[in-house]
C-alpha cells in the first residue's frame, strides 16, 4: 500500500488492517486517529523516516506497531488501545 492510499484507509475510519512499508527519508506530519477495530503497523528500512508534528492517537481497541522509525510527534494510548514499539527511535 502506499503511503497516501494508506493515510486515506486510516482517515476513513474503515476497519481492518493497514500496513504501510516506508524508504529513504520522509516525514508524516499529520494528525492521525487510529479508530476501534484498525490495526495499523508502519514499518521503516530505516530511523531516518520520521512521524513528525502530527498527533497519532490510539482510540480503544485499536492497535499501532511501529518499527524502525524516529518519532516525534506525540502519542496517545487511550485505555483498551495497544501500541508495539521495534527499534523506534524518540
């Protein structure tokens, strides 16, 4: 998928599981909103990719997996949510 087909299914609120794999340096400055019953996973070949000025906010069950990525954008983790961290740099 890519990133933009991927930040859309996440926009859309649709259920189901979206991953995303990431190359060479970018920055996802957005808001994001992980809604009940998506399963994100953001994977990067490497921490030069970053999750930039957005807030990602993990709605109850919902889950985020991020790996190999350099984030400094803030999390929220509401309560019923999971969110799987792999090699991420903050």
């Amino acid at each position: 998928m890519d990133l933009a087909s991927f930040i859309s299914a996440i926009v859309s609120a649709a259920a189901g599981i979206y991953s995303v794999g990431l190359t060479g340096e970018r920055s996802i400055d957005i808001d994001l909103t992980f809604q009940p019953n998506q399963i994100v996973r953001v994977r990067s070949s490497s921490t030069s990719t970053a999750l930039g000025n957005g807030t990602l906010t993990i709605s109850r069950d919902s889950e985020l997996t991020l790996a190999y990525i350099t984030v400094h954008a803030p999390i929220e983790v509401r309560a019923g949510a999971l969110l799987t961290l792999e090699g991420v740099v903050f």
